[in-house]
C-alpha cells in the first residue's frame, strides 16, 4: 500500500478499550505509548487485538504542545 502521510509508526497494540461506537487503541512505538481513537467497525475489520503489530499514520495540520 503506499500513502501519501510520511509520519509512519511502527509499533505493537498494547491494549484496546472499546465503547459504543469509539476504540481507544494503546500502541508501543520505540518504547513509547501512543493512543489512537478509531472506531469499533475499524477494530474489527482490521483484526486488532493485544500484539498486533500495526503501522500508525499520523496526518495532522497541527501540533500542540504544552508544558505544565
């Protein structure tokens, strides 16, 4: 598959917390954890489940950072 995002994360599904309609997906990339919010459907028809290696792709207009 090629796609145009050249933010590609490769990492391992840590966890999955699903609600109604919305999943919480917790990756480990390089050490880190990284949370996308996809839909349920999306879960399923990719076959997620803990330790699944996926590749996330980040296509944002913007980042925020914050300090405290």
């Amino acid at each position: 598959m090629k796609i145009s995002a050249r933010n590609q994360l490769q990492g391992t599904v840590k966890g999955i917390t699903r609600g109604d309609a919305i999943a919480n997906v917790a990756l480990e990339v390089a050490g880190q954890r990284l949370v996308a919010s996809i839909t349920v459907e999306a879960v399923e028809d990719l076959g997620l489940s803990e330790g699944t290696e996926v590749t996330a792709v980040i296509k944002a207009s913007d980042v925020m950072i914050a300090t405290g």
